[in-house]
C-alpha cells in the first residue's frame, strides 16, 4: 500500500516492529515487552498525525489510490447490485459507474465516479474523469430510478469533468448542465457521499442531492487547489497556500453549511479498512432515506431545490 510522505515516521515504527518480530523467532528471544512499547509508541504517534493534519495532507489522503470506490462500496454495502452500461448515445464510460441494487429490502439506485486501482485501470477508468457520455449515463440511470420510485445513491470521488478536446466536442458542458436541472427536479430522494476528491462540475453531475455527506478526509472544492494556484498565483506551487485558503476539508464545507454530516473514517484513513468504513456509510444511508419514508413527492423535490437556493449570502447595500 502507497505510504504518504507525512506517513514515514509511523512506517519506519511498524517497520521495525516487524524487525523484532522476525529476530524474536529466529533468536527465540522475548522481546515482548520492547515490542508491545514500540506498537504503542506507533498507535500514538498515528493518532497525534492524523488528528492535526493540513488540508494539503488531507487531500494527499482523499487522492490516496486505494480509498474505498463506487464498485467497492456498492458490492460491501448493497445485495444484488447490478452494473448497467452505456448512454444509449455514444457508448460507455467507465469512469462513470451504477445500477439498482437492494439494501436491507430495499430497492436503490447506486451511481458513482470509478477510478482505477492501478495503472492499467486507471487509464481504462480515465483517472476517474468522466465523458459526457457517464453524465448522460448516470441521467439515463436516474431517469430509470424515477420511474419506479428507487432513491438514488451517489459516490463521488473524481479530480473533475475530463476537459479533453473530444469531450467538449460531445457536448461536456450540457450534459454536466443537463444532469443539474434534472437533479433539480427528481421526486425521489438523492443522498450523495463525497468519499475521495469532489472536484468541481464534474463532482456536482451526480450530486445535486437531499442529503450531501463527506468522508472525514475528502475535499469538495470548484478547482484543485494547483488550478486555483495557477490561476491566483501563476504558480502550481503555491497549491497548499490555495488549499488552505479554499476551505476545501470536510469540517470547513460543513461549516460553510454545503455538507450535511461527516462520516468518520478509521486513523489512517478509508484505504485502511473498507468494511467498516462501507458500515458507516450504510447506517448513515439508513437513516437519512428513513427521514423520506412517507414524504410527498413535491415535498422531496422542493427541499432539494430550497437546499441549493440558500447557497451563498451577499449583502445589499444602500448607494
């Protein structure tokens, strides 16, 4: 498993943990005590990292190639998920993932960004980018969720919309649009879940929800804080100073009142233990859609437009 540079001082412990381990059985020596004095020092030395971290070290964490993914989650949270392919327009976009499920009885609809767990996977994934083709797939996914009446279940984890020439070609910018206003208007309730980065349009195609949670150590933000150095500053350098300054972690969008709750991740991170970072999304998804049993359908659509509209504050002044 990739080991963050912030990370080091803690694997050079377990490192040497291992060391002793390995010496005590081959030298049949105790060394009982001197290890369980080093595994401690470790867990304390992780729990002090990881409970002061920077929002540059967080999003090292959000973009950490082994956080939990759309398939993952799905196949350790939902029974019977299905995945369904293509926009019935172009052709199909792996980035892009969903299908109807069953969780404890129910029936929902899972669509979510998908990057790759390797190299390979990661172009075949397009880094997690989605075509406009996803969008539409991911509208086509949701359509089908309206019609018979299944709450839509979101993952989001993408660096943003992929800007390549051939997507603008196809049309990227209405069919992020598109997904929007439809959004807008679904009668069933849409609950997303920002699990890695929530990076601009291309985060907001598929979360335009009733319910918006994020993972302890993900990012929601308009542009990566290297795009806003480059556009601020000149300098992809200056990231971490934009990182700060965009108030991108999960405590500042909850803060800033666009996230409605943070789910906790194990020390270390998501990427340490999927299932029982999948156990809490599950509760979480439980009780939010049980706040919707017996909720008109107008109602479901009008708190999710009324959500939207109190973004933002200005002042009017007098001249």
């Amino acid at each position: 498993m990739k080991i963050l540079e912030f990370e080091k001082p803690i694997e050079e412990l377990y490192v040497k943990i291992e060391e002793l381990k390995r010496l005590s059985t081959d030298s049949e020596i105790d060394m009982a005590d001197e290890i369980s004095k080093i595994e401690k020092r470790a867990s304390q030395m992780k729990k002090e990292i990881f409970s002061n971290l920077s929002p540059t070290q967080v999003i090292q964490i959000s973009r950490h190639p082994n956080r939990p993914s759309t398939l993952g989650l799905a196949r350790l949270i939902m029974d019977d998920f299905v995945e369904l392919h293509g926009d019935r327009v172009f052709g199909d976009d792996p980035s892009i993932v969903g299908g109807p499920a069953v969780m404890d009885g129910r029936r929902v609809m899972v669509i979510g960004h998908q990057k790759g767990m390797d190299t390979k996977d990661n172009i075949y994934r397009n880094f997690g980018m989605p075509n406009p083709e996803g969008y539409r797939k991911a509208l086509r996914l949701m359509q089908m969720a309206e019609t018979f009446e299944m709450p839509i279940i979101t993952f989001v984890d993408t660096p943003g919309a992929y800007p390549g020439l051939g997507a603008e070609e196809r049309g990227q910018a209405e069919a992020i649009a598109r997904n929007l206003r439809e959004m807008a208007n679904l009668t069933v309730p849409v609950i997303s879940y920002i699990v890695g980065e929530g990076g601009s349009g291309g985060a907001l195609g598929i979360a335009v929800a009733n319910r918006v949670y994020m993972l302890q150590y993900a990012v929601y933000s308009v542009i990566s804080p290297e795009g806003c150095a480059s556009i601020l500053y000149r300098d992809a350098k200056h990231a971490e100073i934009a990182a700060k300054n965009m108030r991108i972690t999960a405590p500042d969008v909850l803060n800033l009142g666009l996230a409605d709750g943070i789910i906790p991740e194990p020390v270390g991170g998501a990427h340490q233990d999927w299932p029982l970072t999948a156990q809490e999304i599950k509760s979480s998804i439980a009780s939010s859609l049980k706040k919707y049993d017996g909720m008109s359908k107008d109602a479901i659509k009008n708190e999710r437009y009324d959500k939207f509209r109190s973004f933002g504050k200005f002042n009017v002044g007098s001249r």
